[in-house]
C-alpha cells in the first residue's frame, strides 16, 4: 500500500513538473514574439498602377491634397446611372462616392454618358437619404467619384486627387 501511494505521488509531481515547464516555456515564446513584432509597421499598399486603382489609392490621394478623408460608415449605393456600385468616404465632413471600374475604357464611357445630377439616387442601398442637388462629378483612369456638397476649395482638391492617379 504504501508503495502504490509513493508512486502515485512521484507520477503526479513529475507530471507537475512536466506542465509547469511547459507553461515557462510557452511564456518566454510569447514574450519572444511580442518584442520581436513590437516595432514593425503595417505593410504599405501595393503600388498604385494605370487603370488598376483600388480604394487606398483614392483615399491616399485625398490625403495627399491635404483633404481629410476617412473610410465612411454605412453603405454605399447601388448600381444605378452608373454601371458600378459607388463606395462610400467621407473628405472633409461631406460625402464622397467612389465608383471603381475593371478598366478606364469603361469609365470614360460611363462617364461621358451619365447625367451629373442622377449619378446619386435620392438613397442610399441601406435607404439612407443621400442629398439634395447635383454632385461635383470628376473621373480619371478607372475611377469616378461623386462629391455630396463641398466647398469649391474642397471640389478643386477632390479633382487634383483623382486626375492624379494613374
């Protein structure tokens, strides 16, 4: 009897001692990782490139002209005047909707065939209403964006932005 307990109890505190080096270990692997990746920065986007900008290139843009220019919350709108859904920024306090095309070929052509002040509908996809008015309207490459509202200042560094882009 007394041998039986004896080995129970040595199984039990190598088992201790097994967990308990175990969790040392583990502990100085997370500490390792979390000085090591402590510095690093977010990766950078990729590359703007003719005919092929994406969202961060248009809000890069904006910031590059000195607007202030987030991503929105909320929806954006849906397909309607134009062949694209308009994604939703907010630059400078109003309204800004980007309608990115697969190729420049077919923004121009959208474009050159829509009328300014439908582009918007009266709400967003969410039912949200979007403005009263036309829109400031500009497109370059393979983007198109509508400004809700803006003042002249804002609508001139909106459009340096996107005939910026390649």
């Amino acid at each position: 009897m007394v041998g039986r307990r004896q080995t129970g109890r040595r199984r039990t505190n190598r088992l201790s001692l097994v967990f308990a080096a175990l969790a040392i270990v583990l502990a100085a692997a997370a500490v390792f990782l979390l000085v090591r990746d402590d510095g690093q920065q977010e990766s950078a986007p990729p590359p703007a490139v003719a005919g092929e900008n994406e969202m961060v290139h248009v809000l890069e843009a904006l910031r590059a002209e000195g607007l202030e220019a987030n991503f929105a919350r909320g929806s954006g709108v849906s397909v309607g005047e134009l062949m694209v859904p308009g994604q939703r920024l907010v630059v400078d306090g109003a309204p800004l909707f980007v309608f990115r095309y697969q190729n420049p070929g077919d923004a121009a052509d959208d474009f050159a065939a829509a009328d300014p002040a439908a582009i918007l509908p009266d709400r967003s996809a969410t039912g949200t209403p979007i403005a009263d008015g036309t829109p400031f309207v500009t497109s370059h490459s393979n983007v198109t964006v509508a400004l809700v509202g803006g003042s002249n200042d804002v609508q001139e560094k909106v459009d340096r932005a996107i005939q910026g882009l390649p």
